[in-house]
C-alpha cells in the first residue's frame, strides 16, 4: 500500500508525459493456419463474454456485428488475413452506407415498349384549317383571289407612287391613265404638313333649278352643305371619312383646276367640276329638294370664306365679314335633254 501510494504520489507530482504519436498500420501478416486454430481453442476455452460489456459493432442495419453472431460466423471470420476476433479493426465505412452503384442504361430492367403501345402514345396531328381544309377546286379559287388581291393593290400603290413622284419617265408617257386612276378619289396633296395652314373656315353652299310636274320651275334656297358635314362630326367619337373629307376634298379639286374667273386651268378642270356637280346632286337628292315629282334642272354653287379669329395676346387684325365666290349655273345632264325639248315647244 506504502510502495503504491508512494508511486501514486509521484505520478500525481510528476508532469504528465505527452503520448507518443500513434504509428502508422502495418500491415498484418496472414495468420498461420495453426495459430488459428489455437486461436479457436482459446476462444472456447475463455470465459462467455457479457453482451452488456461489449459495444456492439453494427453494420448500419442495427445488429451486432460480433456479439450476435454464432461461432460459425467466427471460424469463418477467421480466415486467412483477417485481424483475429480480439483485435481492434479500424474502423471503416459499412457496405449499408455505400449507395448503391446506378444501373447502367442497357442493364436497365425495364421492358423496352411495345410497337403498339409506342403508336399508340404517338400524340394524333391535328385537324387540317384554314385554305389547306378545303378541296382542290376551292383552293385553286382562293389562290385566284389572293392573286388578284395583290395584283390590285399592287398596281395601286404603284399609280399613286407615280401620282406623288416627281416627273419622271413613265409619268411623262403614262400621266392620262396615271390621273384617271387617281383623280378623283385617291387625290393626295400636303397641307397638313404646310408651313402656314389654313386660317380660314370655308363653307360650300349649293341651290338648285327644280322642275315641277306642272312644268313649271322653282328656286330653292342655299342649303349649307359643310354645316350638315360639321353637324355630322360634332359629338361623334367615330366620325365617317365622307362627311370629313368628301365634300372639301372635292372643292379644294376644283379650286386648284380653275382660275379665279372660274374657268378651267388644265385637262382636269371638266373632271372636277362633273365630280363635285355628282356630290351636290346625292346630297340635293338626300335633303329631298325635289319634293314630289319634281327633277332638279340646274344646280349653282358658292363658298362662304370667314377668317378665323386670332388669340388675344397676338394683336392681329382680321376682318370678320365673310366673303362669297359664286359659281355660274350648272346643267345636269340627266335634265338637258327633258328642258331642251320644253324649250323646242315653247317656241313652236
């Protein structure tokens, strides 16, 4: 007791030494066959182990990898170069932890498809629509139509490039058919992007010849044929192109083709007053001016120019009386032939 505190005092006095460093594996020599089997012969003859006094080794799965095992499973652990049972074996990854290796594609155990069943997930082409649903016959008709859709629109374009180009070449040598094409309907002119507008509200006025079933002839009064247009446009979120444009369009034709003694000043001045005497006699005709029985002769025209006034803070004098040019009387053609026979009676 002496001798073992006297060595446990000085343990406890003496400073604890460092471990030495753990030396790397060796690797073991395979077991002779004879050493393995006096190794058996111990374990039998060795007093049975407590399973609560030895931790079990598992192998990820729960179960004790030495303790639970029979003593076949020992023998055959002792094989040549494994530790013996005794022994501390390092510790390595369990094959449980180790993720199993993926199939390889061509060793995959799904059965490959059938031909029937790989038709049948096909997914079915959709019905045909369109022109391509039609038969021959009509495919061909709406190929025909298409065609002279675009060979119109075509030739359109092109006439009213020529109308807007400068002179050039073609038309020099095609301005008749180039004017026929355009005028009156498609005419295109630049005022919206002129240096100084209009200022002026111009307004056309119309009156007319009638002829009665009685023979005799009436005057009507002047029937503002812009206001109607301005009545029309007032308050309409949609307004029609010919109650804008029909009606100015066509006298700003004839303006520009007649001189200010009203006589025509080229090739289109028959053209733009035969244009604007056809919109006066739809709107005459619209009105009801005739009334009952009663055909429209001749038709006159005038304008009823007023100079809009200008802001306060310009200072700009204009006068505000409105000015007229009145037009001479103009025959309708439908009604010649009907008054020159009055005329050749009265005078039999």
């Amino acid at each position: 007791m002496d001798a073992y505190d006297q060595g446990a005092g000085a343990d406890r006095t003496r400073a604890p030494e460092p471990e030495p460093a753990p030396e790397p594996d060796e690797p073991i020599d395979p077991i002779d066959p004879a050493d393995r089997a006096d190794s058996a012969d111990r374990a039998d003859s060795a007093d049975p182990i407590d399973p609560s006094d030895v931790t079990d080794i598992t192998d990820g799965t729960g179960r004790a990898d030495r303790a639970d095992r029979p003593e076949g499973s020992r023998e055959a652990a002792a094989a040549p170069g494994a530790e013996p049972s005794g022994w501390p074996r390092p510790s390595q990854p369990s094959p449980s932890s180790q993720p199993p290796p993926s199939p390889l594609p061509s060793q995959s155990l799904s059965p490959s498809p059938s031909p029937q069943a790989s038709q049948s997930s096909q997914p079915s082409q959709p019905p045909l629509s369109g022109v391509a649903a039609l038969s021959l016959r009509y495919q061909l008709v709406a190929a025909l139509a298409l065609a002279v859709v675009a060979v119109t629109v075509c030739t359109h374009l092109g006439m009213v490039f020529l109308h807007v180009a400068p002179s050039n070449t073609l038309s020099k040598q095609h301005g008749k058919a180039v004017d026929d094409w355009v005028y009156p309907e498609f005419e295109q002119n630049w005022k919206l992007f002129a240096p100084n507008p209009l200022q002026q509200n111009i307004a056309v006025q119309v009156r007319a010849d009638i002829g009665t079933a009685d023979g005799g002839v009436r005057t009507t009064g002047w029937y503002d044929l812009s206001a109607e247009d301005g009545r029309a446009i007032d308050g309409n979120p949609l307004p029609s192109h010919t109650d804008q444009n029909e009606l100015r369009r066509a006298w700003d034709f004839f303006v520009s083709t007649h001189d200010t003694d009203n006589r025509p000043n080229g090739q289109r001045g028959a053209l733009s007053q035969t244009y604007l005497t056809r919109i006066v006699l739809l709107r005459l005709a619209r009105e009801g001016a005739a009334g009952d029985g009663g055909t429209v002769q001749r038709v006159q025209l005038r304008s009823r120019t007023t100079n809009v006034p200008p802001p306060r803070w310009s200072g700009e004098k204009v006068s505000d009386q409105p000015t007229y040019r009145v037009l001479p009387w103009w025959p309708v053609p439908d009604a010649r032939p009907a008054r020159d026979a009055k005329t050749a009676g009265a005078v039999q």
